[in-house]
C-alpha cells in the first residue's frame, strides 16, 4: 500500500514525464540512430554506428536539450494551455513553475557540459539551440509565419548536428530534411487552428488569428502538395531501396488529409488531423530501415566483420 507522499511524489514524476513529453524522447532517439545508420552514415557499419560513443554523446545532448525546450514551452503556454488542453494542463501544474525552471537549467547545463566532451563546436552548436528554442518560446511563437518556421527549423535542427558529426553532406540528407520539414511545419499549422481560442485569448498573433481560418487552411493546402517535390526527388533521383513505399503511401494520406482539413471546423477535427500527421512523422521514422531492410532482417550488416 502507498503512503500518501509516495503517491504525492509519483503523480509530479508524471507531471514532470508529461512536462517533458517523456513519450516522446524514445522515438527522437531511434530517429537520430535510424537517421545515423541509413542516411547520416550508410558507409560505416552499423556496429560501429551503434557503438560509437561520441554519437552517443550527441544524441544524449539532443534529447535532454528537447526535453528541456519542452519545459520552457510549457512554462510560457500554461495559460494559454488551460484554455486548450486543460486536462493536460492541471497535470502539468502538479509541478510548480519553480521546479521547472530548475529542472530547465539543470538539463541545459548538463547538456552544455556533455557537449564539450565532444568538443567546443558541439557545445557552440547545443548552447545556441538552446537559445533558440528559448527565444522562440518567449517571442517568436507569437508570432504568424516565423513561429511557424522556427518551430519546423527546430526540430529538424538535432539531425543537423549529427549531420556535422559525420560530416557527410549528401544530397539525399537534404531531401529527406525538406519532407520532414513540411511535414512538421504543417503540422505546427494544425495546431494553430486546434489552439485557436487559447492563442485568441493570449494575444498570440498565428496565422489563423490574424488571417483567418480559411487563409490558413490555404497555405497548410499549398505546404502539402509541396511536399510532392521532396518525394519525386527521392523517388526518382536517390535509391531509397524500399523506402519508396512510405511515400507513396504518405501522398496517398495526405490527398485524404486535405479532404478533412477542408471539411474540419471543430477543435475536435483539427485535433484528429494534427494525430494523423504525427503517425505520419512517427510511421518515417520506422520506415527509414525500409531503406535496407537487411541490416534489421538478418543481422548481415550489422555484425558484418
């Protein structure tokens, strides 16, 4: 039987786990790895990939930057949360602004320091991602158009720093970067109609407040079938080995998202659109292996001597 503190305490873990979106963590772990081993750096044993300690390091540093950005994003939107997602909101509350801004600052410095172990262009690169996803947390997300950039352009950011460890400047990284990009920057998009009221009431300025819902849902039309031009490159010009299924299918969902987006008006209907769209992100990150499904099949390159 629990004591009471011991429940107290075990409800602001959660509070905290739910703070840090702690469901999240594992599946930009296993991107930044699958990314490494099928993109990054398909010349390099897997082995060794997996192996490697620096890499290690960086992907560390990465999620506890990610993790610490979600705090302080969730430190300036608590307001505008209890309007939005006020479930999740009383949750978070569980644990006060105070708490979260040590554990904010912990993480940030643990990261720095870890970074310099790699080295002083590592720790360079993280302290100003940090910045950045501060800065955009305290200013720039109230803003229409360059929040929505920010937002994408961060979270693509952490691949680019292993992008820098490998040193690997493929064309095919920057195809593979530009879909994910539009795909999250629609996806931020969404999220500005689902949080419209709270946005309202904050004075949060998004796209669909100070131009409409139907302005919106024109630009998050045109972003989606732009995303045709990143897949026709891979497609076409790059041995993305079986990969190729996932985009077909993902231009398939996406005809049937913007068949939805037009008919959606309800907090409710964005919130199943901006659902699809993370299974989509979620559903690529598994489908990298497709790329060479051999080193997951049988283990012939991963243990390849």
């Amino acid at each position: 039987m629990l004591t009471r503190k011991t429940k107290i305490l075990l409800m602001k873990v959660l509070s905290l786990f739910s703070v840090v979106r702690g469901y999240n963590i594992p599946i930009i772990v296993i991107a930044q790895y699958l990314s490494s081993i099928f993109i990054l750096a398909p010349e390099k044993r897997a082995l060794d990939v997996i192996l490697d300690w620096r890499l290690f390091i960086i992907v560390f540093v990465s999620t506890l930057t990610i993790a610490s950005g979600y705090i302080i994003n969730n430190f300036y939107d608590s307001e505008k949360d209890l309007i939005n997602r006020p479930n999740k909101s009383m949750l978070d509350r569980l644990v006060s602004q105070k708490t979260k801004l040590n554990v904010y600052f912990g993480l940030n410095f643990l990261a720095t320091a870890l970074a310099f172990i790699i080295s002083w262009r590592a720790a360079l690169f993280f302290s100003a991602y940090i910045f950045l996803i501060w800065f955009y947390s305290h200013k720039l997300k109230k803003y229409p158009i360059i929040g929505n950039l920010t937002a994408s352009l961060l979270a693509v950011l952490p691949f680019f720093g292993i992008l820098l460890y490998f040193k690997n400047f493929y064309h095919v990284i920057f195809a593979h970067a530009t879909f994910l990009f539009l795909l999250i920057l629609i996806r931020e998009m969404i999220k500005d109609l689902e949080n419209i009221k709270g946005d309202v009431a904050n004075d949060y300025q998004t796209i669909p407040v100070r131009f409409g819902e139907k302005t919106s849902k024109q630009i998050i039309t045109f972003l989606t079938v732009s995303t045709v031009l990143p897949v026709y490159i891979l497609i076409d010009r790059y041995d993305v080995g079986y990969m190729d299924i996932y985009f077909y299918i993902s231009l398939i969902v996406l005809i049937f998202f913007l068949l939805k987006l037009w008919k959606s008006k309800t907090h409710s209907e964005y919130i199943q659109l901006h659902n699809s769209l993370k299974l989509l992100i979620v559903a690529g990150v598994f489908s990298i292996v497709l790329i060479d499904p051999s080193v997951l099949v049988n283990g012939r390159a991963l243990l390849k001597i």
